[in-house]
C-alpha cells in the first residue's frame, strides 16, 4: 500500500462523518462531521477542502450494503454522492467499501465508552466513518500478506 493519508467518508442523510489516516495507513481516526446540503453541496466542498488540506491520496466511501449483501436505495445514493465527490477531487480516486453495520459498531463502542445521548449524536458519523476507513485499512495490509 502506498504511503499518504486516506479519508473515510460516512455519508447520511443529514449528515457526512470524516475520518482520516495516518500517512502509513495503520490507525484511522475521526476528524469532522460535516451538515449534509443536497441544495447547494456545501458539504461536498467541504470534504473536498478536507481530502486538499490533508493531501489524501485516497477517500474511501461507505457503501451501506443490506445484511443480505444486496444494495438498496441507500447503496444507490452514497454511490451517486461518490461520483459527486470523485468529480470534485479528481484525479484522486474514490474507493467504495462495505459498511455494513458501521453505525452499530460505532454507536456500542461510543456507549462503551460512556458517550450517550446528545453527545453520541455529535460524534456518531466520525466514529462511523473511523469503522469504514479502519476496516478498509485492514482488509488492505491482509491482502497484502497473502
């Protein structure tokens, strides 16, 4: 795996989680939350801002995949923000990665940890976007040792 920061992105509905990783590609970590703007894709620009600021080499974006494997509506909407934000940040590529249950494993390791309530809220997409780009980062380096 080349060496440079990777993003994760955690795209919802009103909000996008961010998330970066160190330039060796071991730890990912949160770093914003970003209101979602479909109107006027504020949030686009800021990601964009973000990937630029960080000199990303790669942003890999959540693909929200049924318990069944198969994509629905939401899997065709972060597709399509992908492609908005490729657009955006090219010749930086988008990488697309599984998120099955994300959320879930951000939300319990967040309660484990005490953060409930209103603060969980504010913190919940960062979180989800450190399980998309950590689970990235590690189906890479296993790749590579095979």
């Amino acid at each position: 795996m080349d060496r440079g920061v990777r993003v994760g992105v955690d795209v919802g509905a009103v909000r996008v989680g961010v998330a970066l990783s160190d330039p060796d590609g071991i730890l990912a970590t949160p770093y914003a939350t970003v209101p979602r703007d479909e109107a006027n894709a504020s949030d686009l620009t800021e990601i964009s801002r973000i990937v630029r600021e960080a000199d990303a080499i790669e942003i890999v974006v959540g693909l929200p995949v049924t318990l069944a494997g198969t994509e629905g509506p939401a899997a065709v909407a972060a597709r399509a923000y992908a492609d908005r934000l490729a657009a955006l940040i090219a010749p930086v590529p988008v990488r697309l990665s599984d998120e099955r249950m994300s959320t879930v494993a951000a939300t319990r390791r967040l309660a484990e940890r005490g953060v409930r309530g209103r603060r969980q809220r504010a913190v919940v997409d960062q979180a989800a976007a450190v399980e998309i780009l950590q689970g990235w980062l590690d189906s890479q380096r296993r790749r590579r040792t095979l």
